[in-house]
C-alpha cells in the first residue's frame, strides 16, 4: 500500500510514517498543502492521510481538490468535536481522526482505507495460495509464508489484479516509496525471491515486455 502523509508538524510527522512503514506500507511524507497536491498529482497513492490545519494550502482546500480521486482520504485534525468530524466528512474525507489518537487505531483505519477498491478484497485466494491482507499474512497449502514486507506487498498487488498483468513501475510505485531507485533491479531481485519462496509448482509468470501475472 502506497500512503502519503501530509502534516506540518515535524516530530509528529516523522513519527506516524516511520510507523506506518513499520505496519508494511510505503509511505511519502510532505508537510503543506502545496506539497501534498504536488505528490498526489504525480504518484497514484491508495491513502492519503492529510492534517486538516496544514500551511500553504488549507487542509480543507486540499481535500476539496483531492476527494473523488483514486486516493482514499484520512483527515486529521486537533478537533474531534462532531461538527468538526461532519465538517470533515463533508470536504469529502474517507474518514475522520482526532489527535491525539492510538496509533494502532491509525494503522487500522489506514488499512481499511486502502482495502475499499473492489478488485482488492480482504482474503484473496489464487488456488492453494491464500494472501490475508487484513491480517498481513499468506499461505500456500497448509504451509504459512514467511514474507518481508516488501515481498508481501508485491505478492499482494498481483493476487488483487486478479490473473492480470503488473508492470514493473506499477509494483515500485506502490510497494517502494519515493526514495526507491527506478532504474534499480529491486523489483526483479524481491521477485526471484518470492518466487522461491513460494515454491512449486511456480505461480508467478512473467509476461515479457509488460510485467507480472499471478
């Protein structure tokens, strides 16, 4: 899961993405309004978590200009009021958190944010390969997969495109953050050892020229 974070407060800021990329996502961090339109007009991320008072730009304004958009929006905001959370919601918010807040219910949120498209259900199953993406974990068989973050990421772009094909850029832009090397073999080095891990018989095909196919 590809996650922006918008918030201007610097500790606070630092903190909620290093978290978020301790929970397996790949996360972007930029600080105003500006910067956030900026990012979300050139990555297609699943969840924005965006602070509501933000410089620049307003958070409000931001959101206005962002809802609608592939992205599912999280608002963060010092004022958990219901007006306020209404107020929220109104702008076109996904959904509504007041600080301070739990870290793991931020976590969950975002989770279940990026679990809304269609073509990516809960539980995913590709013959005996089922990939849990609520509770981050996959098995083949009766065997449990011992995965890394990143290679459970690529696994479950490919189970979601259900027997489509997945570019390379598409696997880096969503499973790698902003500080990824495009020109690097990252994709094809994780993929070498998903596929080793998944065993026999192979389940990932590569489709020469554009990608990858579960």
């Amino acid at each position: 899961m590809r996650v922006l974070v918008v918030e201007d407060h610097l500790t606070l800021a630092v903190r909620v993405a290093e978290g978020l990329r301790d929970a397996g996502m790949a996360v972007d961090l930029v600080h105003d309004g500006a910067s956030a339109l900026a990012e979300a007009g050139l990555t297609a991320y699943d969840v924005i978590v965006l602070d509501r008072d933000l410089p620049t730009i307003h958070g409000d304004q931001v959101c206005r200009t962002l809802a609608g958009g592939p992205a599912r929006i999280l608002m963060l905001t010092a004022a958990a009021e219901v007006d306020d959370r209404v107020d929220g919601l109104e702008l076109g918010a996904d959904d509504y958190l007041g600080k301070p807040f739990a870290f793991h219910e931020l976590v969950a949120r975002v989770r279940a944010l990026g679990r809304r498209a269609p073509s990516a259900p809960p539980l995913v199953r590709r013959g005996d390969l089922v990939v849990d993406r609520a509770r981050h974990r996959a098995s083949r068989g009766t065997r449990a997969l011992s995965l890394t973050r990143k290679e459970f990421g690529v696994l479950e772009m490919l189970a979601a495109a259900d027997g489509g094909v997945v570019s390379a850029e598409d696997l880096l832009e969503h499973v790698w953050d902003a500080h990824a090397d495009p020109f690097s073999n990252i994709v094809s080095v994780t993929m070498t050892r998903l596929r080793r891990k998944l065993g026999d018989p192979p389940l990932i095909e590569t489709v020469v020229g554009r990608g990858y196919r579960l």
